[in-house]
C-alpha cells in the first residue's frame, strides 16, 4: 500500500498527525487515546497497515 494511501485512510477516520520524526511520523486517535508510527517509506506492508489501523482502533483500509 502506498503511504499517501494509508495517511489519507487515517485522516478520513478521525486520526491526527502529531509529529514528525526521522524515520517514523506519529498519528494519534484522540477519541481512543491511541497512537501509532507510520514509516517514512514510499510502500508500506500490507500487513503492516492493517496493524496501524489495528492499534489506532479505526476500520481496516
């Protein structure tokens, strides 16, 4: 899955961006009290989107 893909799924379902790091950017689900890092690559795994979506507690893409 492409990264713009998944950033744009997170924003449609109530998640934030919280900071910027060298390797990682942090979304967080105000409403769950929930955080995640999402890596700064082009492509992220699959599976690996599913477990953000997981632990941000929002509907898999």
């Amino acid at each position: 899955m492409k990264r713009v893909e998944l950033i744009r799924h997170l924003d449609s379902n109530v998640c934030e961006f919280l900071r910027e790091g060298n390797n990682h950017t942090v979304y967080v689900n105000r409403l769950a009290r929930k955080s995640s890092l999402i890596p700064r690559h082009r492509e992220v795994n699959d599976f690996l989107a599913r477990k953000i979506c997981t632990d941000l507690q929002i509907p898999k893409p």
